[in-house]
C-alpha cells in the first residue's frame, strides 16, 4: 500500500468518526434548586450533571424519584445513544440498555418494573418503541408491532401512551399496548409530550414558526382545551407545582400559571451560571434539570 492511499484511507475513517460524532449534538446537563411563591423565584444551588462525558451527547433526562435520572448518553459508546441512569446524591452512573442500535426518550415504565425507549433500528430510519424489565436492560419487547415511525412518547396509564408520529405533518396518537391499537387525536404537534397530576396530557399544536399554543387532552372525555401560547422560539414546557409551567428562551425561565396568569413572566436569568440555549426541562419537587446545547 502507497503512503498516499494509507493516508487517504485514514482521513476517510477520520470523516467517519467525524460524521458519527456530527449525528448526535453536544449537550450539557444542569440542575437548579428553586423554590417559589408565584412568579417570585428564588434560586438555591446550581449543579453541573455531565461532567462524565463534557463533550458529547447527554439529554432527555427523566427523573425516576427524586434522585436519580434517566439520561439518553453517548457516554458509554461513540456516536451511538444509550440509556443512562444518573444517580444525583452518589454521581454515579449505570448503564442501562447495550443494544446494537441507538436507544432515546427513556421512562420508567408506570408499573415501575422497567424502562421503555424510543429505538432507532439499524436502517437509520425505522423508529419503534420498546420496553425492558428490571431482570435485563440488553433485550427488551417491542410494543406496538404496526407502527414504526414513533419520534417521542409518554405515557399516561399502566396501558396507555402518547405518541407523536412522523412523518411532518406530526400526528399526535394515543396507543393501548394490550389491544395494540392507536387512535389519531390531531396532527401539527410539537415533541414536548407532558402529563399532570389530573392525569392530563399536555402537548403544544404548531400553526407556524411564530405561532404555537399548549393544549390539554383528557383520555376519558376525549376532549382537547388550549391552556396559553406558548413562548414564541420554544419548543419544551415542563410542568411545576400547582400545575404551573415554565418555558426557556436562551438562558432565561418563564413562569405561567393557568389559573392567574394572562401571559408568560421571566423568573429566572442563568445567563450567570454559564447556561444558555436552554431546550428540554425535568422537574421534580424543587428540582429543574436543563438540557443546554452546548455552545
């Protein structure tokens, strides 16, 4: 073999590695301690969480009690996603799923014996939801054999799911996994897939890029309400004590209670702590777990 051909062969495996990097963004993981009367918030500790993997992909975090998170990660494998257990008081990691494809959206499952993802097969196309019991994390059960264009979910009983669907335009259907049947509720939904303590599903229904409301869905009445607009450049909404939400723009939180509010309030700026381009939130009892795209 040439000196040339040698070097071109290992700057094609340099663009692969590149490349496989380039599928899955850099995020960084925080964690605010706040509490709150209304729109008056006061901020306690901030944390770092992924300083175990400072330069890759950590996000979709989804609290299982109060100390510890689920984590969709490339901690553990080069520019594929894993499931990760993060425990917050120890800091210590546990690998949760080690399948040959890239696993995301991670739940405990309702009946607390196991987690479900979101899988993307190995055609980089096919995106199928799955659940694993507590015995074994490497091999799970495919629920919903039909459908398999599933981007996010949450569920909302021990048998009942909120899927959104691809392709654009995004449908929003609600899926039984004993009957394996799934009923269409509307179409333009954004990812951010919430329930609250009514048992509501929360979503936000997208008219355009400027325009986008959250809405509520109640599975017995099968009725749909609109709670507010959403913040315009916002995607993700997390759901707070008392049924209140909170929004991010850049570094900044904005508050709004369905009950009182008539528009968003900006409580928090983070822009100090070093924390911007703020997307996805969990929050569990005074605890705000931030997805920010790393910069």
């Amino acid at each position: 073999m040439t000196f040339t051909r040698f070097f071109s062969l290992l700057f094609l495996a340099a663009l692969l590695v590149q490349s496989a990097f380039a599928q899955l963004p850099a995020t960084e993981l925080f964690m605010i301690h706040f509490s709150n009367v209304g729109t008056q918030f006061s901020l306690k500790k901030d944390s770092y969480l992924s300083a175990f993997n400072p330069l890759g992909y950590n996000n979709q975090p989804k609290f299982i009690g109060l100390n510890e998170l689920y984590l969709s990660s490339d901690t553990y494998s080069l520019g594929k996603s894993e499931v990760i257990k993060l425990d917050l008081f120890s800091k210590t990691l546990e690998r949760m799923t080690m399948s040959k494809e890239s696993d995301f959206s991670p739940s405990p499952l309702p009946n607390g014996d196991g987690l479900s993802t979101v899988r993307i097969e190995q055609d980089g196309v096919t995106q199928t939801l799955w659940a694993y019991n507590d015995q074994s994390f490497s091999t799970g059960v495919r629920l919903f054999e039909d459908i398999s264009t599933i981007g996010y979910y949450n569920w909302l009983s021990e048998v009942d799911i909120a899927m959104f669907l691809l392709p654009d335009p995004f449908t929003l259907c609600i899926g039984n996994i004993n009957t394996g049947i799934s009923k269409p509720i509307t179409e333009n939904i954004g990812r951010c897939l919430k329930q609250d303590d009514d048992g509501k599903l929360l979503f936000t229904h997208v008219i355009n890029e400027e325009l986008r409301y959250i809405k509520s869905y109640d599975l017995e009445s099968d009725k749909t309400e609109v709670i507010c607009q959403a913040l315009v450049g916002s995607e993700d909404f997390e759901i707070i004590s008392n049924g209140a939400l909170i929004m991010a723009n850049n570094s900044k939180l904005y508050y709004f209670d369905p009950a009182v509010s008539s528009s968003w309030t900006e409580v928090l700026d983070l822009s100090e702590f070093g924390i911007s381009d703020i997307s996805r939130l969990a929050y569990r009892r005074g605890r705000l777990v931030l997805v920010s795209n790393k910069q």
